[in-house]
C-alpha cells in the first residue's frame, strides 16, 4: 500500500521516507548514506508503479559541480530482471550514457538494490545529492535527502482537490481510493459499533 497527497503547490507526490538519521538497537543515532537514502525513495517508487502507478517520476535536488541546488527529476524505468533505471527528462542523450543504473540483489531470500556509482552518471549522480534538515515537536534534529516521488495523474489530482483539506489517496492492490482522516474515522467508528452486541443481546 502507499498513499499520495497534494503538495503546497498542488501537486501530487507519494508519501516517501526520505529521512536519513536512524538509531540503532544500540540507542546510538547516526546517518545513512545520501545513495541509501535515495534507493530507499526508489524502492516506493516502484511499489507504487507495482501497485498500477505507471504516470509518475522521481526527482532530487542536486547541486552540479557545486552550484546553487536545483530539482532535477527522472523517467524511472523497471526492466524484467528488476534493475532500474533512472533517466532525466527532458535529455536528448540516446547512447544510454546519462542513465543511472540500481541493481537488483537476491541474497539469503532477501532482495534489495544496490546503485552502480561506477560509471560517471552513477558517480555524479551521487556526488550531487543534497539534505535539509528539520526540528521535530521535541526539538530533535532530523535529516532527509531531498527527493521526492511526483505522480502524474491529472484525474487523481482532481479527486484530491475536490475532496478537499486532508484528502489523501490510498493506493493498493484493489486501486486506487481517496479519503479524508475524517471519513476514516467516521467508517472505523461505524464497524466498532456494528461489532459490539447491543444490551439485549446480552441479556
């Protein structure tokens, strides 16, 4: 499952989890890799592409050769052995060279991906990632990678905006549906009170 959501400038982007700081069972906080961090956003990228998302890119918030940061977003291609692909857009590239290239791993039953930072578009790519920082309500520090999964999707764009403040779609294997926190409670509430027996009943 994976929900998405309207951003300030009304856009629709998937819930990510972008955040890189982490504690350990040890209790010690410490911070993941930028690249971790990226295949982390990917990963729900391509589960909501599983899911039936097929409209949607990736984008990060890269700083070139050390210029000022700037959003750069990505076609993201899911080949039959499972590697991915990341293109930019709008590149005129033909020869594959600007493709960003992420692996797929089958280890101990586990699978995971592992991004190929050997050839320069993985390198650069790498090299070129940004993270801003945050204050939760207790006043901890947090980093995230800056990145973010856009979906493209016009029709769910407008049953987002029509349902109004709060609305949130849920994307599943059944499809696609949106709702408010309000009308999830509502129905929550409703299925408790069909569940408990009435007093005579009891009796």
């Amino acid at each position: 499952m994976a929900i998405a959501k309207l951003d300030a400038n009304q856009n629709v982007v998937l819930n990510s989890n972008s955040q890189m700081d982490y504690v350990t069972k040890a209790d010690e906080k410490k911070l993941m890799a930028a690249k971790t961090a990226a295949i982390n956003v990917l990963e729900e990228a391509i589960q909501a592409k599983s899911l039936g998302i097929e409209k949607l890119n990736v984008s990060f918030k890269q700083s070139i050769d050390g210029a000022e940061p700037k959003w750069q977003s990505y076609w993201l291609n899911v080949q039959k052995n499972g590697n991915v692909s990341l293109k930019p857009l709008n590149s005129e590239i033909q020869d594959g060279s600007d493709l960003i290239y992420f692996n797929k791993v089958e280890k101990d039953g586990k699978s995971f991906y592992m991004l190929n930072d050997q050839n320069a578009a993985g390198k650069n790519f790498v090299g070129s990632l940004t993270t801003s920082n945050w204050q939760d309500k207790e006043g901890n520090e947090h980093t995230n990678l800056a990145a973010r999964v856009n979906i493209l999707d016009k029709d769910l764009k407008q049953a987002l905006i029509d349902k109004g403040e709060g609305a949130y779609a849920v994307i599943s294997k059944e499809g696609v549906s949106v709702t408010t926190k309000q009308e999830q409670n509502a129905a929550k509430a409703t299925t408790q009170n069909k569940e408990q027996p009435s007093k005579d009943n009891e009796r």
